[in-house]
C-alpha cells in the first residue's frame, strides 16, 4: 500500500454506530492516531475505537482544543509534523474523529497542515454518523421532511445564528457547540413558540449521556459535548 492520510468518522459514541468502512479503514491503516486534550487521558474518539476494534492500537496526539489561538496552531502543527513522518515512510496513516470528519471536524486543520508540508500526499475521509443524527434516531424526531429547511448552526458566536434560524418556522434546526447556551436557547425558543418537540443529547453513546426535551434543561447549562435539533414548525400534523 502507498502512502495516505485518512480521516476516519467514527461516529459520535456508540461503537455500534462506527461503520464497516471505518472498521475496515482501521484495520488497514499501519498507525491509526486520535486527538486528546492530555495524552494520559483516553480520548473520546479514541474510547469508541477501543470499544468497537480493540485490536487496533490506538495512538495520541495532544491538541489544544481552542477554537483559535498560538497553543491550538502548535500542536496541529506539531500533530501534522509526527503524521508526516509516517506518511514519509510509506505508511497509510489513519486519523480518527467523533462524528463526520467533514463537519466541524479537526481534521480538516490536520489535512490542510499536512498538506502544506506534503501536497502531494493522498487525503481520503470515511463519513461517519453524525451527532444530530443520533440523537433524532434516539429522541424519534423527523429532523426535515419534503422541502423543509435544514439549518445547522454553532454556539460558538453565542446566539445570534441561532436566532436567524429559528425565526424561519419551515427551517429544522441543528445546534453544535451550544451546550453552554443552552439555557438561552430554551428561552428563545419559548419566545418562537418552538419549544415543544426541541430535544437536547449531551455525551451520545458515552459515559454521562442524556437525552431529554430542551424543556426538562432550560435552566442548565449542558457541556461541550451536546446537540441540539429543533424540528420545524409542523401545525398540520399536530405537534410541535
Ligand atoms: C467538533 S464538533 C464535532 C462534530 C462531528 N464531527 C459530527 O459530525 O457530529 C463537536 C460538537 O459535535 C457535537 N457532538 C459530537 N459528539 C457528540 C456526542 N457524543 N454527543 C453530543 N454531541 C456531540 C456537539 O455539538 C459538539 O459540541
């Protein structure tokens, strides 16, 4: 086998929910390496590997886990400089990620430092399931149907995306990164009367995982590691 850096989906938690290709990619790799934030500490991705494929030796690399900022551009370079000694000796090179590695994913800042210092080496990605998709399949919500609207949008800028998507009713609406907010979210979800039918996972197929109605957590604040879906305004159907 020549050479390649391979993005690898993991899904979100559940080791069930790590595909075939992801199993196979895996296998396949000569060095399979996940992100943590201290390298004596399991990695998130890292536990859903080890669960679904303990045979597959799992290495660290330590990242910052800023959104911007010197420490968070040092370790992806330093991430980039160790990968590009493996891809160097020939080896396919797998990088692992919870979710998608295409959506809000460290790989892509992996891929493009990589790519700067090696442009001609091969890039693939195996999709994985996404967060907001588990978490519809486990609260039984149609997340667009027909021609609805799906809007995903970050907590990172606090509210105001969040606040253009839930103005349009016809629009689904996907939260990333807003667990902090979430507080703030019920209540300008209240205030759109789209409150009913929203629903909030924190820690999906992990330890701590919660899946509720945002309703029941209005008043908490969620980590990191949750997801919000709000599904469109639907009167024809009933509810919400
Ligand atoms: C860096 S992004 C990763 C997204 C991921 N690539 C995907 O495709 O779902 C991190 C955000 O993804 C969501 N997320 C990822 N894994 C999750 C999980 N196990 N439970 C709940 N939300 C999760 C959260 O919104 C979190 O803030």
């Amino acid at each position: 086998m020549t050479a390649a850096l391979i993005g690898v989906g993991v899904g979100p938690g559940d080791p069930e929910l790590l595909t075939l290709r992801a199993l196979r990619a895996l296998r396949e790799a000569d060095r399979v390496f996940a992100p943590v934030s201290d390298p004596e500490v399991e990695g998130r991705a890292e536990s859903v590997v080890r669960r679904a494929a303990p045979e597959v030796a799992v290495e660290r690399l330590v990242f910052v886990m800023a959104r911007q900022g010197t420490a968070r551009d040092t370790g992806i370079a330093e991430a980039a400089g160790r990968l590009v000694e493996h891809l160097d000796a020939g080896e396919r090179v797998a990088f692992v990620t919870l979710g998608d590695p295409n959506l809000y994913s460290t790989v892509s800042s992996v891929v493009a430092a990589v790519r700067a210092r090696r442009p001609a080496v091969p890039v693939e990605t195996v999709p994985g399931i996404m967060a907001f998709q588990d978490l519809a399949a486990r609260a039984g919500t149609v997340v667009a149907d027909g021609a609805e609207v799906l809007t995903v949008v970050t907590g990172l800028d606090g509210t105001d995306a969040f606040d253009a998507a839930v103005a349009d009713p016809a629009a689904a609406v996907v939260v990333y990164k807003g667990g902090h907010h979430l507080p703030e979210l019920a209540e300008r979800l209240r205030q759109a009367g789209r409150l009913d039918g929203a629903v909030v996972g924190e820690l999906l197929g992990l330890d701590g995982e919660r899946v509720c109605p945002v309703a029941e957590r209005a008043g908490e604040q969620a980590s990191y590691l949750a997801t919000v879906v709000v599904p469109p305004h639907r009167p024809e159907r009933g509810a919400p």
